[in-house]
C-alpha cells in the first residue's frame, strides 16, 4: 500500500504584507501561484508514484470562502487522480471551515464530515481504516480526539487530526498519549507548518505545508510519502517551487561595492536549483556606517535582470554587530545541530516535571514557543550584544 500525506496547502494564498513593489513582476506572479504550482507537482507525484490515496490533512484553501479560480483548480486536480484511480481522504481546518461542501468533487473524493467518521476501504485484500472529521467553525475547543474509536478489526489503521498539541487549545488539542490510546498504526497530523516527527512507533507526523509563504516558513517544503510494502517509514519528498532561506556574511571592512560583489558572489556559488527568497544577515563590527536599506536597494538593483539565472532574490538585508569570527562559525554549527536538539520530544524529555502546570504545556505545545526557546539559546550561547535593525 502506498499513499502521501500532505496537509495546509492553503491554495490561492494572499502573502499579504510580503511582496512589495521592489519585487519582478515576473517573479511576483510565481509567488502568488506558487502554493497551486506545489500541489499541481504533489499531484504528478501521486501519479507516477501510483499511490493509492491521499490524505489532505486540513487548511486545503487559505480562507472559508475561496475563490471560483481556487475551486475550479481543485476539481481538475481532484479529476485527474479519478482518472488515475487514486483516492482522496480530505478535511476542512480552521482556514477552510465550512457548512457545507465549499465544491463538487469527482466520485474518488472523501470529504470528512464534522463528526469523526472512521471510513472503511480495501486494498490487496487488506481492510483500512482512514478516520477523521472537519471543522465547521473556525476554533473547536472541545477534545474531538476523544471521539476517535480504538482500532479493532482492521489490518491497517490511519488517523488523520488537524489539530495542536497540548491540553487546552482552540484547534482541536491533543496529547501524544491521547493518539497513542487508540493503537493506531499511522498518525497523519495537520496545522503546523513545520514538518515535525512527534512518535516513531506508531509514526506521529506533522506532515508541514507543501509551499513557504513568509520567512518564518523557510527551507524546503512538501509532503510524505508512506509505502508499507517495502519501508514503511514516511519520506519527505520536496515540493515547493520557492524556498524561504537564509544567508550570513561577514563583511567587515568592505566597501558597499565590495559587499554587493560577495553577496551575489556567494549567491551564485550556491547554484540553487528552484528559486530562493533570501534574507541577508551581515555580521560587521561598524553597523553605524552602513545602512541596509541603502544595501538593499544597491543589491536588488544589482540582481535584477539576472535573479532568473541566480534562481535568488534579495528581499531583505539585516545588519549584526559581532567582536569576531567566531559568531559566524559557530551559527554554521547551530544550524546544523538546532534541528535536533529543539524538538518536542528532547523538550518534553528535559522538563518533564514542569510540564504537569497547564500553562506551561499549552505554551511549549506551540511550534513558534519553540522557536523562540531556540533563538533565545542561540543568543547567550553566540553572544548576548548581537543587535540589527530589525
């Protein structure tokens, strides 16, 4: 059996607040469809793959009410996996709430009602079991997990949960142990934008968004492929078209020329394969002689006519102040161990006994409380007077 897990798409976003005048139009009109451009290679994806099904696991539009363009590209999406013979298990979240259907979809499409609903289906001679519900009001406070029945009878069974961690939350919270109780063999999670592996065994898995929409989404960005024929263990496969990231540089002593040359420089040796959004940290001793603002506009103009080719734009410019080096080595370092170390379970395994006080649970089950643990660490552990002009 194979299927993907995916979930928050959030077709047709807006990216308000993001793309300013000083963006190519050209490039402009890549990131405003670049959420329908991630999910058009999810579905050529499923195709070549010959997965089975598909679980969208919540957030499939940006808003409650989408526009005609957004549902009519889901349909002939949706059309083309009918054609396919690949199934659909959807649910609406928290964006896309709904009372009713918000489109008509052909008949390999399974929208989850409201009520938790565990769907039957057979493969290989297997029976599977795929559970979910949709929301219909934009918070659900109440512990919809508990509706969820314990497996029994099935060879194979999915649970899908757009949702947060913690005790008490308005989007359906959850605790690992919650989801552990049913015996369920698969965990297909949604609502948090990072992918994130909250249990391996069974596997617990925030599959995160298919497209990056602002700098706090950065990185690569797709869904999860599962085939338990072979290894059953979910694998990451990319597919935004634009990725968030990035880049820091030392530039004391330099002249504005000379740092306009590194940066783009150091942007072509990265020979990007897809287009990146870049944020520039530069780690100078003398921030009051410069300006970013006038470095910016001095690298924008510099890029223009070749972002295509350096598959980069600058879109903004941030400058440090550090006492040496070593800030720079050891950010490389941070980067590389961050991942591991900040993650649920070591946090959840290093304060265990703090986490009996609700407030404290409800406040690290949160993606970006962990974020901010992360750069608060970095701070003390990479130096206290690092300050911009953020």
């Amino acid at each position: 059996m194979k299927f993907i897990h995916t979930a928050d798409l959030h077709l047709e976003s807006p990216f308000r607040g993001i793309l300013g005048d000083d963006f190519p139009s050209n490039l402009k009109k890549m990131i405003l469809n670049s959420t329908f451009n991630a999910f058009t290679n999810l579905v050529n994806d499923a195709i070549s793959k010959k997965v089975d099904f598909i679980l969208i696991v919540g957030d499939i539009f940006d808003i409650e009410n989408p526009t005609p363009k957004a549902k009519l590209f889901l349909q002939e999406k949706f059309q083309q996996l009918n054609e396919a013979n690949i199934s659909v298990f959807m649910s609406y979240g928290n964006h896309d709430y709904h009372a009713n259907d918000l489109g008509i979809y052909p008949k390999n499409v399974y929208v989850f009602p409201e009520q938790v609903t565990n769907k039957i289906i057979n493969i290989d001679n297997k029976t599977i079991g795929i559970c979910g519900f949709s929301y219909t009001n934009k918070w659900i406070s109440e512990k919809k997990i508990n509706e969820y029945p314990i497996k029994k009878n099935i060879d194979y069974q999915i649970g899908t949960f757009h949702g947060e961690q913690g005790n008490e939350s308005n989007y359906a919270s959850f605790m690992i142990d919650d989801l552990l109780a049913k015996h369920y063999d698969y965990w297909a999670l949604g609502h948090i934008h990072k992918r994130q592996q909250l249990n391996v065994e069974p596997p617990v898995w925030y599959s995160g968004n298919i497209q990056g929409r602002h700098k706090n989404e950065n990185g690569d960005k797709g869904y999860l492929f599962v085939d338990t024929d072979n290894d059953s263990k979910a694998k990451f496969i990319s597919t935004s078209v634009i990725d968030w990231n990035s880049m820091d540089l030392k530039v004391d002593d330099l002249s504005e020329l000379q740092i306009k040359n590194l940066i783009i420089d150091t942007i072509s040796k990265q020979q990007f394969s897809k287009t990146n959004l870049l944020e520039i940290n530069l780690y100078c001793n003398q921030i009051d002689e410069m300006s970013s603002d006038d470095l910016l506009e001095i690298v924008q103009d510099a890029i223009y006519s070749i972002y295509t080719d350096l598959n980069a734009w600058v879109y903004n410019i941030n400058l440090k102040s550090i006492q040496n080096s070593f800030n720079l080595i050891g950010d490389k370092y941070w980067k590389l161990t961050e991942s591991k170390v900040f993650n649920n379970e070591n946090i959840l395994n290093t304060a265990d006994s703090l986490f009996k006080y609700p407030f404290i649970n409800d406040h690290f089950s949160k993606n970006e409380s962990i974020e901010d643990l992360n750069q608060s660490a970095k701070n003390i552990l990479m130096g206290e007077n690092m300050k911009g002009d953020e």
